[in-house]
C-alpha cells in the first residue's frame, strides 16, 4: 500500500465507554420486558437465575452450527449433565433464533445479515443486563463463514476490524431520520490472545481486516446472481483493491458485530473460517465433509481459549 | 398532508422492465449453478423437473410458519398427495431457509431482514430461471408481520410502496464501490385485486405505505432496545411524521422485495398482518394464540387469491 495512502480503516480506535449491557434510560420505567425474538420475558423467567453465570457469547449464523457447538462444548469442558437429562433450545419458543447454554458458555444463531443480528445483540445485550452479568467480564464471539481475498479456502481470519463495502469501519443506522455512525472496532490484546491460541492448536490463522457486505452477491461482487451488470475485470479490480487495502476476507455480520460490541463497551471478537478464495472463484462447491471440518475450526479456536480461560486441561 | 409538500413516495413508478428471471450475461457462461443457501444444484436436481409448474412464490421471515402455510395450501387447493407420502422441506440440505412445494405454489422462509432475503431471492429467481417458467406468469408475495401506525392491531396492510427509514423508496446496494439505487415499487392492479379478495373473505385490510428499515428497535424508533438516545417526545414526533406521509406500517424486508420483483419485471405484492400499534407501545405482549390467528391473516386472503387464479371453489 501506498506509504501516502490515507487508509480509514488504520484509525486509532476511539476508546472504548465503560463497559454496559445497555444505554437507554427509558428501561428503567419498564415493569416488564419481552425479549420477543428470543421468546424470553421477565414476567415469566428468571433471567437471574438462568443467566447469571455467562462468560462467554458465542454467536454463528446456522442453527444447526450452534446447537452442534453447545454440544461440542459439553464435552471439551466436561461439563457435568444431570442423569437424563440433554441441552435444549432454550428459545424454542420463536423459531427465529437457537439459544443454548453450557455453564459459562452462550451458544446462539444469528441468522444472516446485519438486521437479523442487530436483533439478536439488543435481546442479548438486555438478557445479560436482567442476569446481573459483569460487563466488563463477559467477552462475545462471532465464529462465522466468510470469502477469502488470497488465502487457502478453510483459514480462518480473526478481525482486526470490520468495514462496509466502502471500506467505512462503521455501521450506519438510520434512526429517528438520521443516519448515525457506530464505529466497529474490535480487541488487539484478545486478537493476539486468540492468535496464539489458534497456533497453539496447528489451526492455520490470520489476522486481518473484513469487509461486510448488505448483500451476499452483486455487494461481494460475485458474478453468479440473478443480477449482475459487471464483468469479471471489474470485479477483480475491486477484489484486488480491497485486498491491497487489508482486507482479509468478506461476510455479512462483522460490522453490527464490531460496532454493538464497541458501543456496550464490551470485548469481542469475530473469527470466521474462509471457504472459498474469491479472486478465484464465486461458487461454493466443496464437499459437504470438507466444509464441515472447515466450520469447525473457529469452534475448536473457541473451544481452547475457554478452556485457558477457565483453567480446565485436557 | 400539505398540498406544496413534494412527496417523493407518490411519484409516479417507472414503467417496468420486460420480466426475466435473471439479467446477467456471466450465466451463460457457467457449467454448473449451486444455489447454495438452497442446497440446490443444476448437477444433482432437475430442476426443470421439479418446479416448471411453479406459479405463485410465496415467502415470509418464519420456518415454521411457511411450513404451516404449506400444508394449509394442501388443505385449501385439495392438493391430493401420494398415499403415504408428505411435504418435506425441499432445501433440508442446508439449514438457512425452508422451502415447501405444493403443486404451482412455493412456500419459503426469508428469515429476517433485507440481507437474508436478498440472497434467497436470487436464488431463487436462478432457480425458476433453470425451471423454464415464465417471468411473465409467476408472481411473487410476501406474508408477513409488521408493527402498524395507527391501526387496529391484526389488520393487513397492502403495500402501495416501500420506503426505507428515510421515507426513500429505493433499496441502496453498495456494488464494486458504488452505490446503486433500485426503485421499490409494487403493483397498483394486482394490490387492488388482492384487496378485492380481503375483502370477500371479511379480513380487515387496508392498502397503504410501508417503511422498512435495517433495524428493529432504533432503526424503528422503539424505546426498548438495549440502546436509546432519544425520548417518548422524540420517538411520537417521528412515527406521527411518517404516519401523516402515508406510512401504514414497519418491517424489515418490503423494500428489498419491491425493489428486487421491479428489477426483475416479476409482479409482486406485500401483504402483513400489524402485531401492535407503534401510536400506542413498542412491546409485543399479545397472547400467543391471538397472534397466531392475526398472522394467518394474510395466508387466509393468499389462499383466496390462488384459488380464485385457479379456479378452485370452496
């Protein structure tokens, strides 16, 4: 990149506020409060006593991925089931996302797209602020799937920072008739600690900034929708440009991931395994087994550093 | 609304394209199509087989509610099944969305927000494309919810138009570092036969505006998300400003389905059931059963709508 190049996305991050689950003083003159995505209330629930313990947050876009996590977790923790009893959806009342629990660890789905998360994070976010979880202590994750710009389908890419399909390392919100500005910035100190630990383990990782797109084909600059008025130099120009620019890989979350997490003061971190290098193709045709073991990576990053965290060997 | 007042959500819509599926010349060019969120693939489906006969396409945000909606189609058409057999999800495959057949009708989930249905709806577009049906023929609905602006809750709205959070009736994509702007407009003769339908069926209708935006809490302007900056006073001069500009109701997707059916030249209609009055309240605490007959509510007049096309009598 060009020494004189004035690159947005290197900004100093603007520091983080004091960490808090929620901002919005009009919370506190509610006498109830459904989380009606998550089929969750306060009138019904004791959210305190539910939730109270989490640590970790562990957000993905598959149902089937987080349900297959939380079980995962069961047995890298060791994590002691009553006799006959097994994990359960703890959503299943609205079938728009999966909640599971395993002691300390939240496994959730996100749906795609910024609208379906953005849901997701506020109902979470106010979850952890009725279960009188420690702000400054709780840590969420995104373990996602991602295009690779230039990396060997099944990396996986740990965030430095997300930006939007402009290269703007913020989210924008219209709100009230305004557009507002949330800067999505992620954690250096726990990169490098999840880096370490994805080493530690032999799981082939990067650092790298990601870009997040509204739009999974014309805005990632795929040649196969229904839609497409490009030619296959145009996209590569752009494909190219972005990669001189840092970016490591593409999806469809990171930026309301980044910026909701910044914005609550809370740390976090986005680690998505790449299943494709976009500068040589668009079509997703691995086999199925092939892709699975790739999913699994940034679980298996996620399942060592809760361990470390939490003291427990193997 | 003052007569000087330039509405840009009442200009006239621009005449539409001549339907196609798709408008892409790259197509042509590819051996194979994986339509991966759909876990279908020209290799190993005839699709030509499986949906030439597709007529009506019918989507909405819930799994299980499009389930439903396909098998009460199989009750409303007398769809005669195979002994022995049942309805399966077509895209079992993959765990992003659900996909029901029932003779000319499909039945899919979108899950939630604009993201996750833009990439469902070039899927399938490609999808009837590879079918051989014809654009001309086949139209598109979305049955959904939505919070109403001074409405009886369970009332249905018929779009007239979508508009995003600032009143703009076009969906912005960000493509190869361009934003495109696509017009989000729906059909005056088809709405008015739709209400026509509501109406012979005693489901209390109305046609009006509807604005979609990118988020559920702030974005909506509701003062219960885990974020708020702005006030009760704030909140009632917004949503009564957008009221008196025509907008009937809120939701997350109309706009990308306007704008991709125009762009495609596919007629297309959106059809949602209002859970609250936003005048009124931000949270959804109505009765689970209640809500659960305002939310067939469209399904009931979609159903009228197909028989009277096809002409099946009660």
């Amino acid at each position: 990149m060009d020494q004189n190049d004035m690159d947005i996305t290197n900004m100093e991050p603007p520091p983080s506020p004091k960490p808090s689950f929620v901002r919005n003083a009009n919370l506190a003159t509610m006498k109830e409060d459904y989380l009606y995505h998550l089929a969750l209330d306060t009138e019904h629930h004791d959210l305190k006593d539910m939730f109270k313990d989490v640590r970790f947050v562990c957000f993905g876009g598959s149902p089937s991925r987080m349900k297959a996590f939380a079980f995962y977790m069961v047995d890298e923790l060791k994590y002691k089931m009553v006799a006959g009893q097994t994990l359960e959806n703890i959503s299943r009342g609205s079938d728009r996302y999966v909640l599971y629990k395993v002691g300390p660890v939240l496994s959730v789905s996100h749906g795609m797209g910024i609208p379906s998360l953005s849901i997701l994070i506020h109902e979470i976010l106010k979850l952890l602020n009725h279960a009188g979880c420690d702000p400054g202590e709780v840590i969420f994750f995104r373990l996602g799937t991602s295009g690779g710009l230039g990396l060997e389908p099944g990396t996986v890419v740990i965030s430095e920072a997300a930006v939007d399909g402009l290269l703007r390392p913020y989210m924008e919100v219209a709100i009230l008739g305004l557009i507002n500005q949330f800067p999505a910035f992620l954690c250096p100190m726990l990169n490098n600690e999840l880096l370490d630990v994805a080493k530690s383990i032999g799981c082939e990782t990067v650092l790298g900034k990601t870009m997040c797109t509204y739009d999974f084909y014309e805005g990632q600059g795929r040649l196969d929708g229904a839609f497409c008025d490009f030619t296959e130099e145009d996209k590569m120009n752009f494909l190219k440009r972005a990669h001189g620019k840092g970016i490591a890989n593409i999806e469809m979350e990171s930026l309301c991931f980044a910026a909701m997490c910044h914005r609550a003061g809370v740390k976090s971190a986005v680690l998505c395994v790449t299943l494709l290098d976009r500068l040589k193709g668009d079509q997703i045709s691995t086999p199925h087994d092939v892709m699975e073991e790739w999913q699994q990576r940034p679980q298996r990053i996620m399942s060592a550093f809760i361990k470390k965290k939490l003291g427990i060997s193997d």
